[in-house]
C-alpha cells in the first residue's frame, strides 16, 4: 500500500517538443518511451453482495485495475524504426496503435507468454481509494493497494479466468503509450496518450496528458509525505507560466461502484 501523490495537466499535439526540451533542460533526465495496457474490472452484477454500512464496518464495490507493461515491439509499423521519444508524434492518430486482436490474445488466452514464445511482465493488480479530500490540499494524495500476478494455475490460464475466479467481469480497457522521465528524489513525470480498446479511439486526442507524481511507503510517515509533496510544488512552481500543474477532481479518480464516472482511471 503507497500513498500517491500526484499534480496532473495537459498540452496541445504542438507543444510536444518544447516540453520534452524543456524537461531535459531544466531537470537532466532523458525521455524513456513506454506503453501500458490497462484493464479494468468490476463485480459481477450476476452475485449479490450485501452492502453493510455501520459505526464499525463499510463493504462497498470497488473496480480493480489489472496493468501491464507493453513491449513496445507490438505496436503497428514500428518494425523497422529505432524506438524512442520521435516516434510519439508519428503514432499520433485516432486508431488504436496495437492490433485488437492481439490485445484481446493478451487478456483472454495467455497469461505470460502471448507472442513468439517471448514473456511478457506481470500483471499489476491495483484497487484504489477516492483521493483524500480537503480544500486547502496543494497535491492530490491518494491511497493504492498493488501486487502482482504471477501465474494463475491449470491449463487454461488467462487473466480473464482469472478475474472471473474472483466473481469479476470486464468493464474496459485502455492503452497508454507515452514518454516519462525519472527525476531525483523518486519524482516521475509521464507524458501521455490514451486510447479506448473498445472503441478504438484516442481518448486524449489533439493533445497530451501530464501526470507528476511520487509515491510514499506508508500513510503514516508523515515527513515522506511531506518532501513528496513540496517536490512536486517546486516543480510545479518551475513550471508555471507554461504547463498548469493542478489537483483534478477526486471523483474522476474514484473507483467505487456506487459513482459511475465512466472515466479512465
């Protein structure tokens, strides 16, 4: 369990370049590219679950959301061209940049090993909590339970049997491809670009979006907390005047059931 703390913002399709030299001048890091698939879960309205809420106990539903690292090998007509932060704005386009086929492969019939007999990484299985609320909070701050899949049993292993062996179904799925860059102190910036796998369609078209966050071991170290979030309000401070470093609304990151945001998480 870590406590996120994290700053969001976004910038046009043209602004790409500017901020990348930007980052790499004011702060020394060196763009890496990166690509996410993303699914996300909920129970399966076909169980009951008798929602208890007393002094002592609360039991609400809650979606899960099971990630991975994509080699980025997989994505369409790269074969051939070096693999680094130029080719972003080439992929730049409403069509999703992975095959379907192959991303429903990936969740439906193989766990690990999906294409040319190579491994894929483990699964990230996360549950999140609704950000901390407060109006005089300066950084979103926010409670995330992770571990991680590392087989599943019997000759049909999938992360979709997976799942239904623990009474969830599928709600969405998405794509993440972007650049991020690794400061000091354990702060990391992600440029990104989205895509629904259902409908094949970028999420964030005609821009990007901006995430800054770092992560503290536990809620109750306070003085982690604390450094974390001055960190991000001095980037935030070298940044301003250029990308609006901000807290977003906590209910688009919240994963309950019972409010339906229809977001990406």
């Amino acid at each position: 369990m870590v406590q996120q703390l994290s700053l969001f913002s976004s910038i046009n399709d043209e602004a790409y370049d500017l901020f990348l030299a930007t980052m790499t001048t004011s702060f020394g890091s060196a763009p890496i590219m990166f690509a996410n698939l993303s699914t996300v879960w909920k129970p399966d309205p076909n169980y009951e679950v008798a929602a208890t809420n007393t002094k002592n106990q609360l039991i609400e539903q809650t979606r899960i959301k099971v990630s991975k690292d994509m080699p980025l090998e997989l994505i369409t007509n790269i074969n051939g061209k070096i693999i680094d932060y130029k080719l972003l704005p080439i992929l730049n386009t409403d069509t999703l940049p992975v095959d379907p086929i192959l991303i429903d492969k990936i969740i439906n019939n193989q766990l690990t090993t999906y294409i040319d007999n190579s491994t894929s990484s483990n699964w990230a299985f996360a549950i999140s909590d609704i950000p901390a609320a407060g109006s005089n909070r300066k950084v979103s701050m926010q409670t995330i339970t992770e571990s991680i899949i590392l087989e599943t049993a019997g000759p049909n292993a999938s992360l979709n049997n997976f799942m239904k062996e623990l009474y969830y179904v599928s709600d969405y799925q998405y794509l993440t491809l972007g650049v991020k860059f690794h400061l000091r102190h354990n702060i990391i910036v992600e440029l990104q670009k989205v895509w629904d796998v259902n409908s094949k369609n970028q999420v964030t078209k005609n821009g990007y979006l901006i995430k800054i966050y770092t992560n503290a071991n536990k809620s109750t170290n306070l003085d982690q907390i604390n450094h974390g979030e001055q960190l991000l309000l001095n980037i935030q401070k070298d940044l301003q005047g250029y990308v609006d470093l901000k807290i977003p609304d906590r209910k688009s990151m919240d994963s309950r059931m019972e409010y339906d945001n229809n977001q990406l998480i």
